[in-house]
C-alpha cells in the first residue's frame, strides 16, 4: 500500500505536461534563419570574388610556364623553332596536359590558346564566362611579357592590352 501511495505522490507532483516548454519556438527559429541568411549574403561575394582572384592568379602563372615551356621547346625539341601548338609541348612533358588539350585548352575557368611558328609564339588566356570566372583577360608573346585587358576579349600581337604589374 505504501508503494501505492508513493506513486500516486509523485505523478500528482510531476504531471504530463501536454504542451511542453523545452524546444525552440517559432520566432527563435525565425531570427536564426534570418541571421543566416544575412551572413550568407555577405559571404557569397566575397567568395566569388576571391575564386577569380584565383582563376586569374592560375592563368598567369599558366602563361609563365608556357612562356618557359616555349623557349625549353625551342632550344631542345624544336630545332630553333617555337611549338606550333600547346599538344606539341604536353607531348614532350612541358607543360601538363591540362593546359596542352587542343585549343582551346580549359584550366581554372580560363580558355588557353597556344599558337607557334618558327620565330614567334603567342598564348591567349580568356574567362570561359566572362564576369565569373575571370574578369581580365591575358596575352603573352616571345617577349615573355604578359598583358591583360579588362574585357572578355585578349590582346593581339598589335594591340595587347595593359602589363600587368
């Protein structure tokens, strides 16, 4: 019987509460959400910004190796002459076959181009989408200088856009 009555004390003590209070409401899950979403807004651009900083970082470090692929071409394989194409120099194991596929050539969200012929070369490197995944776009010739322009569009040989510092 004592049991009885223990047991009767502590459900009337303790009742089943059917609308209990643990757990998060409506409003709280509200503000999260939208504090994450505030931080989201701010983050994302700043993201895309800082991925074509890196796209056009690799594309110039992409026309430097051409550049000294080139001139290794030149002195070693090409018998004075520069590689007509960027497959002639991934062939010989100068630059990666990444960035000696057939023109045009698809690394880090730009499109290389590589083109030769005996006393000259030239390397163009352009955004595959232009605005985002590069905003520049880069040159370079037997000069080893690189140049960019601040369109979808590359420099030529005639008019190769700005050195980039």
């Amino acid at each position: 019987m004592a049991t009885a009555i223990y047991l009767t004390s502590v459900i009337m003590r303790h009742p089943r509460n059917i609308h209990s209070s643990s757990g998060f409401s409506l409003i709280e899950l509200l503000i999260v959400v939208a504090i994450i979403g505030i931080l989201a807004a701010i983050a994302v651009p700043n993201l895309l910004a800082s991925k074509r900083a890196a796209n056009e970082g690799s594309a110039i470090s992409s026309l430097r190796t051409v550049t000294s692929a080139q001139m290794t071409y030149r002195a070693l394989y090409g018998n004075n002459s520069f590689a007509a194409t960027g497959v002639d120099l991934a062939t010989v194991k100068l630059i990666d076959d990444i960035l000696g596929a057939a023109s045009p050539a698809k690394k880090s969200g730009y499109n290389f181009t590589i083109t030769g012929t005996a006393s000259e070369y030239e390397v163009i490197a352009e955004p595959v989408s232009y605005g985002t995944t590069g905003t520049r776009s880069f040159y370079t010739n037997e000069s080893g200088v690189i140049y960019c322009t601040i369109s979808g569009t590359a420099g030529t040989r005639a008019s190769p856009g700005s050195v980039i510092q």
